[in-house]
C-alpha cells in the first residue's frame, strides 16, 4: 500500500490541478518549504524501452518543486507560481511501483524562490534529481496567499 491512501484530504483541494491528475500524481506531504509529490507507475507513463518517460519524471519535479515555495495555511486561500527555469538530470530507470518526488525549498525573496529535490522508487534508489526557479504570482508572494477562485460559491 502506497502512502497516498493515507494522503491528508485537506491538502488536494490547494495542491491538484488537471495536470496532476492527467497523470495520475498525488500530493501526499505539504508543509513550508517541502512538498512530496507520489506517482504509480502505470503502463501509459512508459516509453518504448519499457521505463518510465523522462517527461514524467520532469513533470514530477516541476510540481514537488515549486510546491515547496508556495504552500499556504489559510483555508480557502491559494499561492500561484511558474516554473522560470528547471533542470533535471536522470539517473537511473524506473518500471514499476510508486515514485515519490521530494522539492525543498533552497533560497529566494518574495517574488523569485529556488528549489531542489529528487525521485526515488521504492527500494529508495535515485531515479532523477533537479532543481529550478520559480515566480510567485501577483498576491501570492505572502504566505497568506489569496481567495481561490475555484472554492467561491455561485452567485443566486
């Protein structure tokens, strides 16, 4: 059994979006300067060698990292950003099981943060390994984020 089944249910509402689920992600850790990005390996999320696509795990970091500098404890309120720059280097394959994608966040101001982190399967053996930059969006560069959007209810 994956962590994921235990995942805290208050996180999805802030951290998922289309993207994730696309591809089957879950965020299964979100606190200040972490978040843990989880993945089952799935036939579609292959390439023609049999191992999992270097755009998956990409898209993996790309979320664990630039969660890490946007989390926000009000209810109801959300943090935005967009990936400025990442890089990842690929280490070794994966085929099947859970991949967890873990992003820390490394320095930054205000508007422009730094992450790093990395994919491990798991027997813990490095999978892919990355870091980037990020920009917080207009109203998001406190931590107590803005209203979001998609949580308003419908005018009568």
């Amino acid at each position: 059994m994956s962590e994921t089944d235990g995942a805290d249910a208050s996180i999805t509402p802030q951290a998922l979006m289309g993207y994730h689920e696309l591809l089957g992600m879950q965020v299964v850790e979100w606190e200040e300067g972490r978040a843990v990005v989880e993945l089952t390996i799935e036939p579609k999320h292959l390439n023609r060698s049999g191992n999992v696509h270097g755009g998956v795990l990409a898209s993996m970091l790309d979320s664990a990292l630039s969660l890490a500098g946007l989390h926000c404890d009000v209810p109801g309120n959300i943090r935005r950003g967009m990936t400025l720059s990442l890089t990842t280097t690929f280490v070794g394959p994966a085929r099947q099981g859970v991949l967890r994608a873990t992003g820390t966040l490394r320095g930054g101001g205000q508007k422009t943060f730094m992450t790093s982190g990395e994919i491990v399967d798991e027997q813990g053996n490095l999978v892919a390994m990355g870091e980037g930059s990020f920009r917080r969006r207009s109203g998001s560069e406190s931590s107590q984020g803005v209203p979001d959007p998609q949580l308003r209810e419908p005018s009568e």
